[in-house]
C-alpha cells in the first residue's frame, strides 16, 4: 500500500507540495463517521429524554 503522498507524487508533478487531505481520504473519513453516527442513534436521543422537557416554563409570562 502506497502513501497518498507518493502516488499523487507519481501521478503529478507540482511546483508546492500539496498537504491537504486526498480526496479519498476525505470521502473514507465521511464514510466512517456516517457508520459512527449510524451505531449511536439511541445515545442521542436518549439525551434529549433526561428531563428536560420543562422547556415551555422557561418562557416568562
């Protein structure tokens, strides 16, 4: 397995070197991050159950 750096390297010829993300990583990160949010749907909406749902008396009448 070859460094992104490298085959970006192989691949084109720059005058700076180019130091942000590929954009095959950006797209594996987006995937695993989907994949987290997919596994913990329950922790989120657990939260929102603690009690506070006393939001309409917090308005001043």
């Amino acid at each position: 397995r070859y460094n992104d750096a490298v085959l970006r390297n192989l691949i084109i010829r720059r005058d700076e070197a180019v130091t942000e993300q590929s954009e095959m990583l950006k797209a594996e990160e987006n995937r695993n991050e989907r994949r987290e949010r997919r596994e913990r749907p329950e922790t989120a909406e657990g939260a929102d159950e603690d009690g506070d749902d006393d939001s309409d008396n917090d308005v001043d009448e």
